[in-house]
C-alpha cells in the first residue's frame, strides 16, 4: 500500500500544472483496483474478525 501511495503522489506532483482530468480518472480507476484487490485478499481469512484486521492494516 506505502508503494500506491508513493507512486499516486508522484503523478499527483508530476501532473500539477496540467489539470486537464485525466490523471484524476486514472488514479480513480486506480483506486477502485486498489480496494477489489484488498477485499479479495481479505477473503482469504475464513474469519471476519481476521478479515477486518488485514484491511484495516493494508488501507
């Protein structure tokens, strides 16, 4: 997650003086990406209480 986060501030930065709205689609379509994976991996824990801690943790 520390390296999503580092890489979306890059462009964030890199992007700065364009604004033309398409990185903020991307980086939205990111995300999204970024929390089916999470809710997948999750599942991988037959409890919901283990499920919970591994998101909390990872977002």
């Amino acid at each position: 997650m520390r390296r999503y986060a580092e890489f979306t501030a890059s462009l964030i930065h890199l992007n700065s003086e364009f604004g033309d709205g398409q990185l903020e689609l991307n980086l939205e379509r990111l995300r999204m990406a970024i929390d089916d994976l999470l809710i997948k991996l999750a599942k991988n824990f037959t409890k919901a209480k283990l499920q919970t801690v591994f998101l909390i943790n990872n977002y």
